[in-house]
C-alpha cells in the first residue's frame, strides 16, 4: 500500500476512536475535578443558660401555685423578651436556712445552672443562728458556686424586731460583706422584699408570705439585674430583645 495511504488510514482510525469516546459520555476533564457536594450540616441546638435559686419559703412559693411563686414569674419574663434560651430551677425549701442552703448547693447547681440566685436567711434567727454562723454559710454557698464556675445572685434579708436593733444592723450588714469579700463574681441586691414588706395588699393573711401580686414585685426588682448577668453568659447583647 502507498505511503500516503497508511497515513490516510491511521488518521481516520484516530477520529473513529474520538468520536466513540465522546458517544460513551465520557466526561471532560474539568468535570471530572469538580469536588463533590458537602451534605449540610445541621444547626447545633442553642446552649441554655439555667438558673438555679435557692431559698426559702418565699422562693418556694409558700401559699402560691407553682406559676405564681417569683422564679416561676422570672422565667415568664425573660420568655416574654425572647430569651428562649434561659429555664429557671427553683429550689426552695420552706424553713431552710442558710445551713441547709449550705448542705444543697451542689445539688441546687448540679444541673446547667450557671446562675445561682442565694436568697435565704430569713430563718437563721428563728432557728438559733448567730450572725457568724450566717456569714459562714453564706461565704460557703459563694465559694461552691465559683468552684463550679457559676455566678451569684446575692439576695438580702432582715432580721425580725423583736430581735433588737444591734441584732438586725449586724444580720443586715452580714449580706453587704459577703457580696463584697467575693465580688465581682457575686452580684447584690439588699433586701428582697424590698416594697412589700408591710404592705397588706401584696402579702398572705399571715403578713409574712407574699401574695401572688407580691410575687410579681419580687420578680420585677430581681429581673434587671439577671438579665444583665444572663446577657453577660450569652455575649454581647444577650439572647433577648434589646432593652434600655
């Protein structure tokens, strides 16, 4: 065969083999590169922030439904700004002290509290503590919140009258020192029935326990001041709504 031919016959059989490669689907080479789809990944849940409170009977909601008693009522206004993501425990305990407050707290904390509202005391007198004995509880119950990394909500109270008045300047003052020998992972607010002791409208018939509207003023004087330790939890700006 002639030369020119066997080169006539070699390239058609080269464009045979091309477009056969083609018919097959074969793909390009860029194509063939492309990296392959990354699946979505889901949106981890938010974490919550939890805050326990420990205290008394009138933590407790002594004479209240469950929903009136002041942190059942916190929690409905951080839910009302949009701070879905904060649930309250409330581990109050009628006729505790500062004492029994002290034995509990690791399991008052024991959950994803990161908050820990303190409001107890109002017993001590009545069950024979001293002042010392009050402090000592109290600086316990701070000491086992930081070693758990949570924050502390300081709640004061009063001692009663018929104490005398050296007794209740030294109970007051007892709420001041703590907050301040642990500041400032320890917050402060001095009396927590601020507004509503002495006024009959907002307390039970035995004028000791708060009514359901006292409740509610509890849980307004304590709100603020959570809100910016939850907001400090979140980050900057907090979960909620904006506020003033």
């Amino acid at each position: 065969m002639p030369r020119i031919n066997r080169i006539a016959l070699c390239a058609a059989a080269l464009a045979l083999v091309s477009m056969a490669s083609s018919a097959c689907g074969s793909s390009p080479p860029s194509a063939q590169q492309a990296p392959a789809a990354v699946p979505e990944q889901e949106t981890p849940a938010g974490r919550r922030v939890g805050i326990a409170f420990l205290g008394d009977s009138i933590t407790a909601g002594l004479g209240l439904f469950s929903q009136e008693a002041y942190p059942a009522i916190l929690e409905e206004m951080f839910q009302a700004e949009g701070y879905t993501e904060v649930n309250v425990t409330n581990a109050g305990i009628s006729g505790d002290t500062t004492a029994g407050g002290l034995r509990r707290v690791h399991q008052a904390i024991s959950g994803n509290a990161e908050i820990l509202v303190v409001a107890l005391g109002g017993n001590d007198a009545l069950r024979g503590l001293t002042v010392a004995q009050t402090y000592d509880n109290l600086a316990g119950i701070v000491e086992e919140a930081q070693g758990a990394s949570v924050d502390v909500l300081l709640v004061g109270m009063q001692a009663p009258t018929n104490l005398g008045e050296d007794y209740q300047l030294a109970f007051r003052a007892v709420f001041g020192r703590v907050a301040r020998d642990y500041a400032p992972s320890v917050k402060f607010i001095p009396f927590l029935l601020e507004g509503v002791a002495g006024v009959p409208e907002l307390n039970q018939q035995d004028g000791i326990h708060p009514a359901a509207a006292g409740a509610r003023k509890i849980a307004e004087l304590l709100y603020p001041k959570l809100r910016d330790m939850v907001d400090q939890r979140l980050g900057a700006g907090g979960g909620g709504a904006p506020h003033e």
